[in-house]
C-alpha cells in the first residue's frame, strides 16, 4: 500500500531548518499541505526553507474538507484540524503530527499519525540518513521540543543508536 502523508506546520518548519524537508517526499510516495498549514508557514519570513519549498512547489498544497463538529470540539489549531479533516474524509492517508493534543484527537478517530521523531527513524531505517543521532540532535538545536527519555527509548528499540 502506498504511503500518504499529509504535513503539518511543525515537522515541515523544524525539518526544514536542518535541510532535511526532503525526507517527506523520499520515503512517502505522495505528500500533501493542508491550505491552512500552507499559510500558516507562509507567514513566516522569505528565508524560512519551509515556506521556500512551498513557494518552490516541492509540496502539493490542498484545500481539505470542512472538518466535522468532531475534531472542532478538540479546539486545535487551523494548520492541525485542516490534517485532520483531510486525514478522515479520505482513508489511506497518514497525519504528520508532532502537537500531543491533535495527536491524541487522530487517535480517538483511529487515524493513522507520525511525529518527526518517527520520520527521523524512518529515515534511518531506510538509509536516508547515516545517523538518526544526529539529525535529532540538529533538531533539538533548531527548537524541537521531545523528552530526551523519548528519543532515547526510541532510538535504542528502532535503530540500535544511543542518546548522547
């Protein structure tokens, strides 16, 4: 089955500051930008890489659904309840997440969801990337937020690496 992604703002914004946007459309075979999310990135400033890969057109920005009563209650952002409702109107496709409460909302509907930390593992997996150490180190550099302990279990259970 081919893999479906659909990118919030976050995992885009961190992995682009470390030059790694590029892993989304290597290891998934179709990767989509919520309008919402598209905005939200394209507020930042002309220097930003996430907004330079939107504006390049290195993801397909699309205009997702209404969202249901549902995931509106969860009273999330407009860039994770716009995934979200992508994600359940259509089946197949994986929510790209790192907020824990929008992660939690695709849980409670059963659908599919990935963290950058999962992304990162993955990457490694596949040969992406010589070490996923590294590239979660640059990205703690860059502002990503994750318990240390997570990313130590993690690495230890998926890909053998130690947290320094």
């Amino acid at each position: 089955m081919p893999e479906r992604w659909i990118l919030n703002a976050s995992p885009l914004i961190v992995m682009a500051r470390i030059g790694h946007e590029g892993l989304f459309s290597d290891l998934a075979d179709e990767v989509v930008v919520p309008r919402a999310v598209a905005i939200e990135v394209q507020a930042g400033p002309a220097t930003d890489r996430a907004r330079q890969a939107l504006t390049a057109g290195r993801f397909q920005i699309v205009v997702t659904p209404p969202p249901p009563a549902e995931i509106l209650a969860w009273d999330l952002g407009a860039g994770e309840t716009a995934v979200l409702a992508q994600a359940l109107a259509e089946s197949g496709w994986t929510a790209i997440l790192d907020d824990a409460a929008a992660r939690r909302c695709a849980r409670c509907f059963a659908l599919p969801v990935r963290g950058t930390l999962a992304i990162v593992i993955l990457a490694r997996q596949r040969g992406l990337i010589s070490s996923a150490t590294e590239v979660l180190q640059a990205l703690k550099g860059v502002g990503f937020h994750l318990d240390d302990r997570v990313i130590q279990d993690a690495l230890a259970r998926t890909v053998g690496e130690r947290w320094i």
